[in-house]
C-alpha cells in the first residue's frame, strides 16, 4: 500500500474502521453497524449511522495505540497516572470561560 492510498482512505469506511479495530471491538461494531444501516434505510435513520461511523472511527485510532486496554484498566482499578485538565491543556481555564460565555 502507498503512502497516497493510505493518505486517501476515508476514515470513516466501515472497511477501514473494521481493520483498525482490535478484534475484541470488531463483533460490537458490525452489530452497531448493521443496526445502523438498516435504521438508514429510512432517511430519519441516516444520521445515526453517520454517527456511529464517526464513533467507531476514533475507537479505532484510540485502540491502535500500544497500552491503550493497560491504560483502561488502570483507571478502572484507580491506578492511572492523571494530571488535572488545567494543567495538561495551555489556557485551559480561559477557554472554559470562552465556552461557557458562548453557551450563554
């Protein structure tokens, strides 16, 4: 495969979605996928499924990641490292501030 045939895939082809997924997630997407698909059939559904798409879609680029099920793990267990939101994220709190006057 190119570099160009990669760059052009779509990232939301149920195709490429499904090989990016680890195994232990493919079963649960093609039964919310072909949910999907049959609500689309009527154009009220449509939206569902592009919704499910763009979910499933950043799954896939969340699970590819080498720990990713370690990492899910530690949180469960209450072991994960963290670091607060305010200090991970450069103006954290004045975007906040932006968001909440904007929601107003």
């Amino acid at each position: 495969m190119s570099a160009d045939s990669i760059r052009d895939e779509d990232p939301l082809d149920p195709q490429v979605i499904l090989r990016n997924l680890p195994e232990r997630e493919q079963a649960q997407f093609l039964r919310q996928y072909h949910e999907a698909v049959d609500a689309a059939l009527d154009p009220a559904g449509y939206r569902r499924l592009q919704q499910v798409l763009r979910v499933w879609s950043l799954t896939a680029i969340a699970t590819s990641g080498a720990g990713y099920y370690e990492e899910l793990d530690a949180v469960r267990e209450g072991t994960a490292r963290t670091v607060p939101a305010a200090d991970a994220v450069a103006g954290w709190d004045e975007r906040i501030g932006a968001a909440r006057a904007h929601r107003r």
